[in-house]
C-alpha cells in the first residue's frame, strides 16, 4: 500500500492484505475476527490481538478510521 500524501509505502503479509479486503466493507471488528477465524486455523483471542494491533497502525497512519 502506498500513502501518496505521506510518501510512504506500508507492506502487507498475505492475512494483512486478507484484512486489508475484508475492510473493503465496513463491518464490525468482532466480525472481522469471526471471519479470520473461519478462515484460519488460529485462537480467536489471538486473532483478535493481532487484528487491534493491525488496525491501530492503520487508523495511526490515517489509513483506516472507526465508524459509530
């Protein structure tokens, strides 16, 4: 991914850019994590830490923001 306004370039792994997409829809993060879940042979709690940690970066970068 690229910031053009920033000028900076963020680089996804393969489950990044599956949450990258899946954000392509707004939807709620207990869902997303639902979704990881399904797709992935992972703990939940563990899918969950690691997608929060991923979505703080991006709404850090202004990449991705919060919906009420």
């Amino acid at each position: 991914m690229m910031d053009v306004e920033g000028g900076v370039y963020f680089g996804l792994d393969r489950i990044g850019t599956d949450i990258w997409n899946l954000l392509e829809n707004p939807r709620r993060v207990t869902d997303l994590c639902a979704e990881l879940e399904r797709r992935y042979a992972a703990p939940l709690d563990v899918i969950t830490a690691d997608v929060c940690a991923l979505l703080d970066r991006l709404i850090d970068e202004g990449l991705a923001s919060v919906q009420a």
